[in-house]
C-alpha cells in the first residue's frame, strides 16, 4: 500500500521523530482509520529513503504508545482501541456495528449498584456544613476535609505511608498523572518505563507531557524487573502491582523487592497504579509498594472503579518534594475537581460508607466471576482463563490459531464489545462488573461461537 506520509513538514528533531510524529498526527486525525494495515518496514524505509532501523524504531515507539499494533502474520495495524477516533470515523463505524448489547469493557464498575442514596446523603451534609469559604476556589491540592479522609483510609486499607499533605487530589488518574509527569519532566526527566503491553492512559500522559516511554515487558507476575536493566535508562517506572491490565497479572511479594531494589540503585521513581486494588477474591490483600519505600514511590488511586468513572474524582501521594511543583502545576491549569464533591467523599469515607458500599460490591463481583467461570469452562473449555484472582476482569487466553482482532470483531457484531489483550499470545479480556448476572450465559455463549468461528 501507498501511505502519504510528508517528512518535510513533520516536526522532529531527528528522522525517527519526525516519522513517528507523522503516523501518530495521521492516527489521531482520522486519516489513518483504526484496522489499517501499515506498509511493512522493509517498503517504507524504500519508499522514504531512510534506513530500516528508523522505521522499525518508529513503529516499536508506537507500538508502545497503543497507536499501532504488532500482529503475528498480519503486519503492523493502526489499533481500534482508545479515544483517538474523529467524530467522523466514530459516527461512521457507529452507522454500521449494531448497538451494544454487552458491554465487557474491564474499566466500569457495576454502575446500577452506585451508592446513589449515601453519595446524596453526603452531598446534603456537606452543603449544610461547608463553611462559606470551602465554596471559594478548591486548594490545588485538594480540600483538607479530604486530604486527611484518603491519607487516614489509604494508610488503613492499602498501607499507604504519608501524611495528608502529601495527598493531591485530581481529576481523575489521568489528569493526575499529567500533573506528575510535567512535573518530573520540568527537573529534567526523559524516559518512563511502562509494561508492554498496559493501560494506556500511563503511555499517554507521558507522552503528552513530553517524556519518552521505554516499553518493558510483562509476564505472570507482572512488569518484568529483570528487563529493566536492558531498558535505556528510566527516570521513572510506572506498574499495576495490584491487577496489571490486561494481563490480570498480581505482583508477588519477591518481585515487588526486586522492583524496589531496582529503583533505589537506580534513583529512580516507582508510580504505582493502584487501580483496582479494592477488589480481590482468593487471596489475602497485599499492601501497596508505596508503603514499603514511601520515598521512592508515587502512589495513585481513583474512585472510578470503587465507585464510578464519572465522579471524575482520584488522588496522588507523593514524596514531600513533588507535592509544591505539581500544586503550582495544578493551579496554573485549573484541573481540581469541585469542592464540594471533594468534600462529599471525604463524608463518605469518615462515616464508613465507602467500606461498605466496597463490602457489598465485593461481594457482587465475586458472585459475578464465580458464574463467568463456571459458564466458561462449560462452554469454552478450550479458553485458559487467567488473571481470576483480583479486580474486575479475567483475561481469556485463546487457542493458539485463534486471531484476538478476529473474536473482537465477531463480538462487535453480535452487539458484545470487548477488549483484546494486546500481548504475545491472542487473548481477550472480559470485564464482568456492569453485567447482570442473567447476561453472563449468553454472553458467553456468544464468545464461544465469536472463537470457534474466528
Ligand atoms: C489500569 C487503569 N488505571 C487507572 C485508571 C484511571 O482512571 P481514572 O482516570 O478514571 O481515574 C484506569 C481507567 O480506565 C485504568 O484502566
């Protein structure tokens, strides 16, 4: 194929840059549609003059970010996962997939099951109590009322060490992560190291705020720490010790040591997302890493999963010295979110709400997962199932001659919407929180046929 790709009016300090720079504004506008199949390295380096290497390095750099995707036999494809669809191309491929019926996506929560009467009960006691001042502009670092709630809740539920000074609250993790990463960019970091395959909101930010991310591999027991060293050197590393997304992986308590050894010698700073560490099932809770070496780890959690995205509501705790360089950042940018919001939760988790409310939904989900599991060995024996063990997902690992891209879009035309893992081997991930119980056996009963007719 014949891409147009215009190096004389990319940006870039170097050939590889200005290439990269061009395929991602190609992406982002639409003019590069998610499936696209981009030309081989070996015709692309011909057709622009360039070196092999070059292009090979621009395509593994956005391979890490999550714009393309490296599929065995199938060449390199511009991936369908995301927020970078035009609203052209999103209202185009929404005209011809049929409505979603069920959706697995793994980042929502039950959303019928948010606790809509303790939230307005919170919400009425702390407009009735807010002093006027709390409806000034919010501190940047957030409201004290919920500070010193998340620093005393952390500390209990997650061993997180810090006082209520060291909090941030944010808008969201990502927002959050934005600040940080300016931040650290601003003393002079270069280089992030994140799990190949991850979230993709950790690549994103950093490459948003300027850094360079350093894909490093992920097996069962999470970021592999042993490949850190062949990494070029980090400023920072960023991983999901608690449920790595997609693997479902949990870090042990030995490679956890070994990250924190790592980091020490290194000086570099760990960010520990711990996303959905609420939610665990067959096995004790394991701490966060951040109380274990509290000056060499950032810590992050959100109320996206423990209660809902839309609250738009997450926090940071961060060694003393980042707390004044990300408050001016924030400041500046204006990203905090509503105080009284902020003050409603701080209710919520003063008054024992928020554990309970996480009691119940514990519950629920693993009631959920317990009939996913069984409906899938029923029915889909030949999937291996991982990542059972925590957080709201399991990861479907499918037979070796089963295309992953092939089952996500059999599942989009029977109105299932679901995630492929993005890894070595095809596999796809199955959230399980915002489905009604009823939906689980349909549900994968249609997977079954989307895998035996992939
Ligand atoms: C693995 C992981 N971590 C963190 C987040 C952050 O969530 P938010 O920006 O909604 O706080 C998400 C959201 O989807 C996620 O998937």
């Amino acid at each position: 194929m014949d891409l147009l790709i215009d190096l004389r009016h990319a940006v870039g300090a170097t050939l590889r840059a200005r290439i990269e720079n061009a395929l991602r504004d190609a992406i982002r506008s639409g003019l590069l549609a998610p499936g696209t199949r981009l030309p081989p390295s070996r015709a692309l380096c011909a057709q622009l003059g360039v070196s092999r290497g070059v292009v090979v390095d621009a395509y593994a750099q956005l391979i890490a970010e999550g714009y393309v995707l490296a599929r065995q036999g199938a060449g390199t494809i511009v991936a369908a996962s995301g927020d970078r669809g035009t609203p052209s191309s999103a209202s185009a491929a929404a005209a011809v997939a049929p409505a979603i019926r069920h959706d697995l996506s793994p980042f929502v929560p039950a959303l019928a099951a948010f606790p809509r009467g303790a939230w307005r009960a919170a919400l009425n006691r702390a407009l009735r109590t807010a002093p006027d001042e709390r409806l000034g502009l919010p501190g940047a670092a957030g409201v004290p009322e919920l500070r010193a709630a998340l620093a005393g809740y952390l500390a209990r539920s997650r061993g997180v060490r810090g006082g209520a000074d060291q909090v941030i609250v944010c808008n969201g993790l990502r927002q959050g992560l934005g600040l940080l990463w300016s931040a650290l960019a601003a003393d002079g970091a270069q280089r992030v190291a994140v799990e190949e395959p991850g979230w993709r909101g950790i690549a994103q930010t950093a490459v948003d705020a300027g850094l360079r991310v350093v894909p490093v591999p992920v097996d069962e027991h999470g970021l592999v720490v042993a490949q850190l060293d062949s990494a070029a050197s980090v400023d920072a590393v960023a991983v999901a010790p608690a449920h790595q997304y997609p693997s479902g992986a949990v870090m042990p308590p030995a490679r956890r040591a070994a990250l924190l050894s790592w980091a020490q010698e290194r000086g570099a700073l760990v960010v520990e997302d711990d996303y959905d560490a609420e939610y665990r099932y067959d096995r004790e809770p394991i701490g966060s890493i951040q109380g274990l070496a509290p000056q060499q780890v950032v810590y992050g959690g959100s109320a996206s999963k423990s209660l809902a995205p839309g609250m738009r509501l997450a926090w940071l705790v961060v060694p003393a010295q980042l707390v004044e360089p990300m408050t001016a950042l924030q400041a500046r940018r204006g990203g905090m979110p509503a105080a009284l919001d902020q003050l409603a939760l701080a209710d919520l988790i003063e008054r024992g709400e928020l554990d309970r409310h996480l009691r119940r939904q514990r519950r629920r989900y693993r009631r959920q997962r317990d009939a996913l599991l069984g409906a899938l060995a029923a029915r889909l024996p030949e999937a291996e199932v991982r990542g059972a063990a925590a957080g709201l997902f399991v990861v479907l690992h499918l037979p070796e001659a089963v295309g992953e891209e092939a089952v996500v879009r059999h599942a989009r035309a029977l109105g299932v919407a679901l995630e492929g893992g993005g890894g070595m081997e095809p596999s796809v991930v199955v959230g399980y929180a915002n489905l009604p119980e009823a939906a689980i056996a349909p549900v994968v009963e249609a997977l079954a046929a989307c895998v035996r007719a992939a």
